[in-house]
C-alpha cells in the first residue's frame, strides 16, 4: 500500500492536503493488481486484486495521522486479507518517526489474524532520496520483521516520475523461519492523470536467503483517487 506508512504498503501516490480551518485532510482510494503477492518476504497469493481507503489529517506541518482500510482477494484462489490501520508520524528536519497498528485478518494461510505494532523512521536525503527502517512485532504469529530501504525517485515531466526502492528484511520466529528473509527491489512509473487521478504500474523482485526458496517476479499497479 502507501510508502511512507509500514506499512504499502503502501501508495506510490501522496494525498494532497486540504484545508478546512485549522485543520489539513486529505482522502485516497486505491484498487490494483499485482500478480504475485508477497507478505514480508513469504510467497503467500498468486493474482491477488487489492483495495484500499485512506484519510490523512495534519495539525500542522509536523504532526500528521493517518487511518485507513484494506482489503484483498486472490483471483482463483482461497486466500484474502482485511486490513485496519492507524499511524501516526512526527517530522523534523530530515527526519520523520513514526509508529503505526493495525489489525489484519488472514483467510486461506498458515499466518494468523491479530494486531500488529511498528516503529520507523525515515531520513531524507534529498528531494527525490530517502531510507527507512522499520521494527514490527506480530501478535498473531508472536513474529518479528524488520527492515531497511532505500527509495530514489526521478521526474520525467510535469504529470509523470519514475522510481526505483530497493533494501533487505529480517524475521524472527515467522512461520518457523528467523534470520535474513529477503533482498527486494521495486521499479515503477506514476502517472498524473489529472489533479484527481494517477495510474502507477511496477515491476517487482524478492531474492530470498533460503536456499529451499526461489526468487519472485511480479508485476502489478495501482490507480488512485484523490478526494
């Protein structure tokens, strides 16, 4: 889903801000497809359609919370998953810290439903380069997962950039694995279409460290609505 929440995941879209008093907000819908579904580092759904609605309100420049829902189904297949989250993020200067829950409930897998509690933070670099690194326990597995990225993105016009993220994971006690989980990489492009709408495809990589494991290709992409 959305990048900046540990989330998706995250959106490769940000939500612009509006003004009402005091008090900025801003809405987002998604729908996508991807066609293999990988869950931190786990091969879990092949042709998996995706849905997600989100608010962002901000106080100010530095304190921003965001809630929202998801969920997600495989095409042909058993496996679904509903998703609540809540985050809340702190940014000064280059910094940006931040801690999010949520709840997921998981159908047609080994995972277990339950909470789940993160922290991160994010450094930005630049304008167009930032790296992250987040800490999750999982309630309903009784797992961790850990992970570092950097993101680096690159306008080509005025309604279009392009980007590439790439970084590593780390789980504890998930699903019987612990250790290094995965190398993982993202390319992908947003369109603009107007001030409303963006269509973002991308092209996905996961080189496991078991050997047992193969490595994953995938492709998938999003369109969001900006409300």
């Amino acid at each position: 889903m959305r990048y900046l929440i540990a989330l998706i995941a995250v959106s490769t879209t940000a939500s612009p801000l509006l003004s009402a008093a005091d008090l900025f907000y801003g809405v987002e819908a998604l729908s996508g497809y991807r066609s293999a579904y990988l869950y931190r580092g786990f091969d879990i759904a092949d042709g998996l359609l995706e849905f997600q609605l989100e608010a962002e309100v901000a106080a100010n420049k530095e304190t921003i919370i965001s809630f929202g829902t998801s969920l997600a189904s495989e095409s042909g297949g058993d496996f679904s998953q509903f998703d609540f989250y809540f985050d809340a993020r702190y940014e000064i200067n280059e910094w940006t810290l931040g801690a999010i829950s949520s709840y997921r409930d998981f159908t047609g897998t080994d995972l277990e439903s339950g909470f789940d509690l993160g922290l991160f933070g994010i450094y930005q670099w630049s304008d167009h380069l930032d790296s992250k690194i987040s800490l999750h326990y999982d309630f309903g597995n009784e797992a961790s997962y850990a992970s570092v990225d950097t993101r680096w993105s690159l306008p080509l016009n005025d309604s279009t950039y392009s980007y590439l993220e790439g970084g590593m994971s780390w789980v504890d006690s998930y699903l019987d694995r612990s250790g290094l989980q995965d190398v993982f990489g993202k390319a992908g492009l947003t369109f603009n279409i107007n001030e409303q709408v963006s269509a973002s495809p991308y092209l996905a990589i996961s080189i496991p460290f078991e050997k047992e494991e193969s490595t994953s290709v995938y492709a998938g992409f999003w369109f969001a609505f900006l409300f």
